[in-house]
C-alpha cells in the first residue's frame, strides 16, 4: 500500500488513465470490426465509408498515445488493401 501521498495520487491517477485508454482502444476496435464486417458481406461501398470512418480514429489513437503510429499505419494499409482488392 501507498504511503506518500504523491503516491497515492499516481494509483488514483494510473486507474483513470486506464479506464480512459480502455475506452479509446475498444473505440478504435469498434471501427475496426465495422470494417471488417463490411468487407466479410461483400459491399465494396460499405467498407470504403467504414474505412473512411476508420481512419481518423487510428490517427486519434496515434495522438491520443494509446496506439504507436506504425501500428496504426499498418492496420490502415492491410484494411485498404483488403477494400480495394474486392471485386
């Protein structure tokens, strides 16, 4: 258990970050599958707006520090790539 109160308000702190991050990760996860559903159904348009709709919320997470900015860049170019390789 803490002792210091500088200490004390780092775990206070560290659970609230936590709970914002979770949230902004499961934000980008969302998006995420929503693109995923449109190119498993096969709608080309469907999955270009989802990716559209995808895309800043990569850049968020990038910003936000929740995701490094490669990650982000590869999941948005392997998502393109499977968009635009529909027939």
């Amino acid at each position: 258990m803490a002792h210091h109160q500088s200490a004390k308000k780092r775990i206070r702190r560290n659970a609230r970050r936590t709970e914002i991050n979770g949230s902004r990760t499961g934000r980008i996860r969302t998006y995420v599958k929503s693109v995923e559903e449109a190119i498993a159904g096969g709608n080309k348009e469907s999955a270009q707006t989802a990716l559209r709709a995808a895309q800043p919320e990569l850049h968020k997470g990038v910003r936000s520090g929740v995701l490094h900015r490669n990650t982000a860049a590869r999941k948005i170019s392997r998502l393109a790539a499977r968009v635009k390789s529909m027939a």
